[in-house]
C-alpha cells in the first residue's frame, strides 16, 4: 500500500497546561448563552476540561445593550479578537463573507483554534479554511452548526464511521418543521402559520434562508462532507423549500399515513453492478412515513438518520436550535480543545477532500396533486399524460367541492424517475383543465 | 478558586506516526466483525485515523474453529498479548472477573491502550482501571460496552455536557426489548416468546442476564458514570426484570395509551427546595407513553434519551448488539485512538470520581394489576386498603371472565410514594380473594 499522507499527531500541536483563553465574537442569543454557561458552570466544565476556560476578551455589535449577564468590556471590533492573547476564537457573527470570513481567516492566520456556528461560512469555504487550520495544526470545530445541540457533527467524524455511510436524511431547520407541524394540527395555510411565527419569534423578520431551504443546504453540505470525505458543496444541490405546501397536502399526507417533513438528504448512489456513482444532495419537502423515526420528530426539533452501512440505521433528535442547545454545541467544542482532542477538521485531511461527483438517485415513489377544474375527461387526461411518460398509479383519491368549482386529485404513483414524472406534470400543467401547476412530493423510504 | 487536580495533556502522551498495533483477544461474533472490518475498511480508516490499524496479534479460544476470515496464526492465551508489541490490546472475552480482568490490568501495566465491550467488567472495576490507565497516560475506551453501535458514551463524555445532565434514560437490552416487542405483536405469553428467541438467536441458552435486568444494570451504571461524574456502582441500584410481565399487562397498557419497556434510569433527584439529594438508580419495567421516542423502540434496538439541563431532551436509537454496530464502536475506539485523542476514561480524572449517594426519587404514578376472584366485595377491598395507604386511583378497568373463575382489575394511580403504594399491595396480597402477587409499574414521564 502507497504510504499515507500522514498528519500532524498531537505531539506536533502546542499546548499549555493553564486556563484555555477563549474570545468571542458576538453576544446575540448563542454567545450570550455561550459566556452565561461558562460562568454559571465554571467549576464543572474545568473538571471535565482538565483545565479552566477563561473568557478574555469578547465583542459585541452594540456594546451598550443591556444584558443579564456581565462580560467585563466589550470590544466593537471582531478582527481585534484575532490579535488578542486567546487560544481560541468563538465565531458567533454569522455569514458567509464579510467580517465573519474575515475574523475566522486571521484567527487561524495568528495561530488560535476556531470554534464556530457558522453553517453558511463553511459550507461554502469550508475546504479552504480546514486547510489553513490544518497547516497550522488548529482545530475548526463547528458542531454547533447543525442541529444545534445534537452532537451530529462529533457522531459523523468519530463515531459511525467503521462502516462508511449510504445516507443522511435530516430534518435540519425548526422553523421549517414548526411551520409544518402546526399547518398539521391546526389545518391552517403556510402564509397565516409562518405569520404566527413570525410573531413568536420562531421565524425571522426575512425567513427566506429557512423558508426557500438555503440554510437546511448549508446544513447539509456539512453533514455530507462528514459522511463522504468529500468538500463541502452547495453547488451539487438541488434545493426546494416549503412555501408550495399547502394544507391540503398535509391532509392528504396523513390520510396516506405519512406526514409532510422538510428534509435534507446526501445519499451514496450506485449503479446496477453496486458500483458507486457519486453523491445525491437534496433538500425538499417529502413524504415521511409516519411512526418512523423522522415523522415524529415535531414542532421545533431537529432529527436526523444516518445509515452507515452494514451497522445500519441510526436516529439522532433533539433541540436543534436556541439558546441552551446551541451553547452546549459550542462549549462542548471548547472543552475538546481545551483537553487537546485532535483530528482533521472534516474527518479526514482537508487537503484531502474530493470533490463531490454529483449523481441523482435513482426511481422514487410520488405524491402528486393537480387542482382542476371539475369538468368531464380531466381525470382520463391526467391519467393518459402519466401513462404516456410510463409513470404508473399506486392510488388515488379524488375530493370534489362544489359542481364546476375545483376539484383536488391526488395520486401516489409507483416507483418512477423524475424526470420521467417531471415530464408527464409538464403535459398536465398545459391542459386548459388544469387550474395551478401540479404539486409533486416525493415518498421517502423510512 | 483551589487549584485543579491538573490531569496529564497530550503532550505526555507517547504516540508515534507509524502503524497503530493492535491485538485482539477473543474472535467471537465481535471480535470477527472488528477483524473483518478492519480488514475491508483498511484505507477508508487509515485515512480517518492518519494512520494504518494493523493487527498483529489475535487470540481465540477455539483455535481450530472454521471460520471465514483469517488473521494469520492465534494465540490460545490472551495473556501473551500484554506482552506482545502491541500498542492497544482489545478485550473482548466479557466477564466481570477471570480472565478478561486479567488481560486488562497487565496490557495496562504493560502500557498498552485498552478498548474493551465488556460492561461488567466495567461497571465492576471502573474507576480502579480508569485510574490504573490514567496513571499512566493511557487509554481505557469502551463505546462497545452500551448500546452497541449508538455512540452514547462518547455522546455522555464529550458532548451533552454544557448543562449538565438531569436525567439517562435507555433501553439497553436487545433480547428484553426484542420479547416484549414479540408479546405485543402477537398476544402470546412471556415463556413462549423467550423460547421462540432462544431458537432464533435473539436470546441466550441461559438467559438469565439479559431477562433479569443485570446486564442493563451493567450498562446504565456507566452511563450514570459518565454522566454524573460518580464511580460505576451497581450496588445502589434496585434491579427488576420482565420475567413477570404478561401479554394481558401489555394489553392492558395499549389500552391506556402505553408500551412497556424494560428501562435502565438513572436520574438526580432535588429535594422540595431544588438541592440535589443524589442518584437514583434503577432497572424495571415501566410504562412508556405511546408516541414518545422509547416507546417507538421496537424489537432488538436500543434507545437512549438524555435530559440535558436547559439544552433540552435528545434522544439515541439504534442497533445495539450484533457484529457490525458492535464492531463499529470498538473500531471507532480505535480510530480515536490512532488520531491521539485524548481525556479521562470517564469524562472526569479517575482518582476525582465521587461515590454515588443513592437517593430515590419521588413520586410516580402507577399501572397496578390484580389478579383476583370473582366474587363480592373484592374490589372495595382494594381500594379500602389504596385509600388506608393514601394512593388514589385515576382510571380502572375490570375484566370479567366466567362467573367464578379469575377476574384482572387494573388501575392507574395519581402520583404516589413508591413505599406508600407497596404497603396497600402488601395488605391486598395478604387477602383471601386475591389469587397472585399483585403486579406494580411505574409509568414513566415522557
């Protein structure tokens, strides 16, 4: 066998034996509970650590908001923080240029580790950054970055990785799932809940990035670096979100017996022979079976499978946002810091990482719904386009309101590819029967 | 603030970049899985750990036995491989003293890492190996003792440990979970499907570990190791088994919206001003609320929910025996290993880890089942000698067979005092109308 690329041991990595100094940059929810955690549980975390944390220097956007907790002064300039005495930088900003990008290159540049949450920074420059941290034998720890307090990051690096990894499916976004869950038990429409949320604070001002699926995307494209050893890559994605989910659906979904999940999903493909093709990446709307372990996840929660292989499927849930879940994330990466863990940045050498060869997965099963017109030979039009494509129908329920009003026609059909369905919706959407552009969902296998 | 007991860094750590040697005692259904994989996943892992794994030597009881591997010639004493060049010795023959005791003292010793799966062993002598193995900068590893491939203990050790933990939660035992599931599916009774899984497997020749709740007990007491940060003790802890567990409990239970599983718990309990009492510990069947993630823990899988403090519930599942999850735990043990992490045996230095005080918690409701004759006045017998011990009923069913013959009354209690609930069962038991011990579960919280 070709000699290894080996890298740096532990032996190569400096360390001291005093308190682990730590800067952050940025007091919103997360710092703040990130600087609250690590003086109320002090004396725990040094025991656990094998050394103190000591937070020497922090900024913060607006220095003179009011806080519950205290912080010593308050520095206006992140950059500042790369040049300060810490071992550690916690980039908490956000962002995936700008001062952010900034912050995490000079901290790495000056020689500090870097924790941080910053989903959208690594997924696009991820490669890149773990290569400067790992010339210089850094740690860039980032599990706070997804699915908040799940330990999903730490499991995919260390943990299920005997076996390699077929997929992971994840329900990545709260707002995405609380949005959903409650269109479900209150029967309301998408905008009247996503308002309500707004309200509540569980989706922000803009909640495109959660809405469109961008940030379940920058989720994913971690999770599936992790799994495949391959670079983060948002480009090889196919990205939908949930603004199209009509209640209606939802209905639907559960007289079906599955429930509506926004899920992301990088999958291992294969050709007939079991030779590997490359990589699926998705994020989309899909029918969840329900009593498995995705479709119970409600509400707010994050959850998330992993198959790996011959030791097969693995289910992680929990909170995966907010102020506790993500700070036990982020403290959780200081304590391994500060006892010395050491590890490629990805789970494997950044310089290392392939670039992902993109490859659809084969044939699924689909919900599909046409609203129509309800008028003589609409079902037999919709029914010819299907055949016409070879896309075949497992079931169907037709629900009728009132004579000459719309009409709502679902079907599940058999396993089809979807170009293949794509097509026979194009034909649909064309007829003068046909009221909205028909609804396609794919049925997930457990 | 006293200075820390200050535990060794990596620095003090002896690791070189050549090969991590391993050697393997024991080639049962673990031990094969660990050589196969190591061998079919050699340069994926190599390329995780930095490193090659190599394994240079194995020792089997059974040298002669076909199997279909090969890893070259055997030793037919484990010993000698405490003494072999080794860098890591990996126990896997299981028994809490003999010979698996042995191995593991001298490859300590002999300054060898040790990963072992064995929980008795473990849960027996802990913190005398944790502090042998830290003493000299060693590692004592053992993800494949609980849950099989679920990386909970990393998950207790490293991740859920901002906020502290309140509460573990698991179903550890596959065969216990694997009957139960059975009884319910199919209505038959418990020693019918203990045969059916003896023969199929799924159960061992003499199954008392598995049914009577102490290889559970092994397992819960190094999570509650881990995540109290007190020494493994299997002697606070009341242990109870599903040997007593009819398929009309299990009826029973679906009824009011319940499952029951056979739950290790472990949990800290306050006193009525919120300072913490202690640890209570304990192995039963419980009742599990209907929908929540334990109780959708079917057949030989493991789950596991951790009550985190602030940063909420999260909740494990997963294959939790077998070759391949198990193997996948030593082998990441081995990977973690090979990469030079480093931190104490149990999250905290050994020589730090406090003795548990044993404190129960409080009060729970009650499913309780008696079987009784039908005849006058039995029923305000009981409830004469509930409402004697102050424990008040919030639902009851019973069931009548022909006149004459035995009749199941079951009730569930408002929350009670465990003792308080056992002295009115005691009373009623001591009546002539009732036919068998009365059965008693506690239904747990969500």
């Amino acid at each position: 066998m070709a000699r290894l690329p080996i890298w740096p041991t532990q032996n190569d990595f400096p360390m001291t034996k005093g308190a682990l100094k730590i800067a952050i940059a940025g007091l919103g929810t997360v710092g703040g509970g990130v600087v609250k955690t690590l003086a109320s549980r002090h004396d725990a975390l040094a025991a656990q650590a094998g050394r103190k944390l000591e937070i020497v220097a922090v900024s913060a956007r607006d220095s003179n908001k009011k806080r519950d907790f205290s912080v010593g002064s308050l520095l206006s300039d992140p950059l500042a923080l790369a040049s300060s005495d810490a071992d550690v930088v916690v980039e908490l900003i956000g962002g995936e240029e700008g001062i952010a990008r900034k912050l995490v290159e000079t901290a790495l540049q000056n020689g500090k580790h870097v924790v941080t949450a910053n989903k959208a920074l690594l997924a696009r420059h991820g490669k890149r950054l773990a290569e400067m941290a790992e010339a210089k034998n850094l740690q860039l720890k980032f599990e706070a970055a997804v699915a908040g307090g799940i330990p999903i990051v730490t499991t995919l690096r260390e943990a299920l990785i005997a076996h390699g990894v077929d997929a992971v499916k994840g329900i990545l976004n709260g707002t995405c799932n609380y949005i959903l869950t409650e269109m479900e038990v209150s029967g309301r429409g998408f905008a009247d809940v996503l308002k309500e949320a707004q309200a509540k604070g569980y989706a922000e001002a803009d909640p495109t990035l959660d809405i469109g699926g961008g940030d379940t995307a920058h989720k994913l494209a971690l999770l599936s670096s992790l799994a495949f050893g391959t670079a983060p890559d948002l480009l090889n994605m196919r990205v939908e979100g949930i603004s199209h989910i009509t209640a209606e659906d939802i209905g639907f979904a559960s007289e079906f017996g599955f429930r509506i999940k926004l899920l992301g999903v990088a999958r291992q493909t294969y050709d007939e022979n079991g030779a590997a093709l490359g990589i699926d990446q998705r994020v989309r709307p899909a029918m969840v079976r329900a009593r498995t372990p995705l479709a119970n996840v409600d509400g707010a929660a994050n959850g998330v499978v992993v198959d790996a292989g011959e030791a097969g499927s693995f289910f992680f849930s929990g909170r995966g946002a907010g102020e506790a879940p993500t700070a036990s994330a982020v403290v959780s990466d200081l304590v391994e810091i500060a006892r010395g863990s050491f590890g490629p940045v990805f789970g494997r050498p950044a310089a290392g990482l392939k670039n992902l060869v993109p490859a659809e997965s084969g044939a699924s099963a689909w919900y599909l719904r046409f609203d129509v017109l309800d008028v003589p030979g609409v079902l037999a039009e919709i029914a010819g386009r299907l055949s016409d494509a070879n896309v075949s129908i497992e079931s169907m329920i037709q629900r009728g309101r009132a004579p000459g009003e719309h009409v709502s026609i679902v079907m599940i059909t058999h396993e089809s590819p979807q170009d293949a369905v794509e097509r026979a919706l194009k034909a649909v959407a064309a007829s003068d029967k046909v009221r909205a552009r028909p609804c396609m969902i794919p049925m997930e296998a457990a």
